[in-house]
C-alpha cells in the first residue's frame, strides 16, 4: 500500500524500451535501459552550495594571490565600468538548486534547460551567458474526452504555484518519472485512475558527423499515447509558452507574437514569438506538423494575469505528434521540423 512500490514499478515497467541507445527493445514504449532516472516525486535529502570565494582558504590565496589581483581588476572592470554580468563571477554564486535535466539545443546556438520535473528554469539564448528563472507558465496540460465529455485534466507539473489557480496543479509526482540519456530525455506520466500513460521524448539535434545541423538552436517534443481502456478517448496536449524568460525585461512590453504555416515537404503550422529588447532581441518559435490529427494555434497577444501586464502566450493542441520549440538572438527566425 505504500507509495515507494507504485514509482519502482512504473520504472521497471518502462526501462529497456523507447527506441534509444542502450535500449534492448526499439519497439517497446518506454525509456533506454541506460541514463539517469528519477521520480517525479524523489526528494534529495543532501544539501549543496556552490564554492564560493568565501570557501578559499588562506594558503591558497597567498600562493594565488597574482591570479586573485588580476581576477579582481577584471571583476571590477565588468561590473562596474563595463555594467555587464561576468561570466565567472565568485562573489555572486547562483545558488545551487538540485532541479536540472538535460538541455534542449544543439552546440553554440544557445540552449535551454528543462528541469527533471519538466519546467523551463535556466536560459542560455545568448551562448555563454545564463539566466536562471523558471517560467511556471511553460507547462504541457492534458485533457482527456470520452463521447464528447471531458473526464479528465491536468497541468503535467507538480507544482503549485501562488499564481495561473485555475490551472489544475499539482500533478501527482509517485506516478512517473524522468530519464535523461543525453542529447534525449523522457517522462513518463501514468495518470493516475485513467488507464492512459503519457511519453514526452525530448530531442535535441546531435547529429554524429553533421555538425552543422548540431548546431541549430532547437528542440523537439514528441509525445506518445498509450490508451489502455478498452473504450476510445480523445487525448489532448496543450503546451503553453511565456513570450520571455522570465526576467525584468518580460515586463519593458513591445513583444509580440507572429502565426506562420510553412507549405514544403511538409505542412507546418506555429507561431513567433518575438522578444524585443534593446541589446539582444531574439525571437522564439514553436511548430508542429499538419497529420490527420487536428492541430490548432492560439496567439493571445496581450493576456494579461496577476501583475504581469503584456504576457504573452502560445497555446498549441496537438494529438499523437511532435512539436519543435527553436529561438533566435540575431537575424532571421530559424525553423527546423523532425
């Protein structure tokens, strides 16, 4: 009756499939038997902290005191002169937050990191300079329908935060797990008394011997459904996006949102979202593929919630599909489907 068997057994269930490297069986649905894997709901009980410059001790100071001078002028310079964030910085360390998964993007372009739990919390648009915030808005949200009626839906998130209450919050973590075997990463949700099982495969574009396709700033999230019900159900994903990444310059306002549909190979339909502020603008972008399956883009432009005015969103409802997150600092929107 105890919760710890219900995660072991989903695990368990789950390892050995997925159709990644290490998995014995490409066919099965689930996760590699190789990778780092963790419960949804896993606590850590062993607290950490960053080195700082506080844990140097004397004798290393005296035999480094030339590289501590030339360290400090250089801080000096960034910070005070030049008013630009050092990207090494001693004396102000991010606090150390046990909450990061594997990143989304290929190399030098830029990556985004989704934590274990699958929030959207630290930023790398401009290669070598982060942020980190989380973005509670950033969620994928499931609604599941039988004969027309909704019976069941959720914010895939274990959180709950203060703001967006009449999201339903709060999904129980003991029903799935994480597991990262970088450049892809899973979560399993098991929703619990609805006989339905949810995979997320994240997909970042290391491509072996292709390293100009490697670099391109995207991801991709391809959801699989498993129904076991022996009725029909008709299986909703929303995924929304903040237009920002949650810093101060979310609130200047001026950012606005784009629909495109591109006819190639492919029918592909989504939506800019174009972040403008005065030193490194970027536009973001999110994209899925026209299939049988029915695909709609909502653009809210000015949707305002709490305090925050101008909060921007994208809504996209897909069924059985991938959708492809990209971003751009510079130049012209960049597009990539798989």
């Amino acid at each position: 009756g105890s919760k710890e068997p219900q995660k072991n057994e989903l695990m368990l269930k789950y390892a050995g499939g997925g159709g990644g490297g290490g998995c014995c069986c490409p066919d099965k649905p689930g996760v590699p038997s190789f990778g780092w894997r963790i419960c949804l709901a896993h606590e850590f009980t062993e607290r950490r902290k960053p080195f700082e410059a506080t844990d140097v001790s004397l004798s290393h100071m005296i035999s480094h005191l030339g590289l501590g001078i030339r360290y400090l002028k250089w801080w000096y310079r960034k910070t005070r002169i030049e008013k630009k964030a050092p990207f090494i910085d001693t004396f102000n360390s991010i606090p150390l937050r046990q909450i990061y998964g594997a990143p989304l993007g290929g190399f030098g372009g830029g990556t985004i990191t989704r934590g274990w739990r699958g929030e959207f919390c630290r930023w790398q648009l401009n290669p070598g300079m982060y942020t980190y915030d989380t973005v509670i808005e950033n969620q994928f949200t499931v609604c599941l329908r039988k004969n027309g009626t909704t019976v069941y839906q959720q914010v895939l998130s274990v959180e709950r935060p203060h703001k967006l209450q009449s999201w339903n919050w709060g999904y129980c973590g003991e029903y799935a797990f994480y597991h990262a075997l970088y450049p892809r990463a899973w979560t399993i949700y098991n929703l619990p008394g609805q006989n339905v099982t949810l995979t997320c495969r994240q997909i970042s574009p290391i491509i072996p011997h292709n390293y100009k396709d490697t670099s391109l700033p995207v991801g991709v999230f391809v959801w699989e459904i498993e129904n076991q019900n022996e009725h029909d159900l008709e299986v909703s994903i929303m995924f929304t996006l903040r237009n920002g990444t949650g810093t101060k310059d979310d609130q200047r306002g001026g950012h606005w949102n784009e629909p495109f549909h591109l006819d190639k190979e492919e029918s592909i339909s989504g939506v800019l979202l174009h972040h403008c502020t005065p030193v490194n603008g970027y536009t973001m972008a999110i994209s899925a593929k026209h299939t049988v399956s029915k695909l709609h883009n909502i653009t809210l432009p000015a949707f305002r919630i709490t305090f925050v005015n101008n909060l921007e969103f994208l809504l996209s409802y897909l069924l059985n599909e991938s959708i492809t997150l990209s971003w751009l600092t510079s130049g012209h929107p960049l597009f990539y489907s798989q």
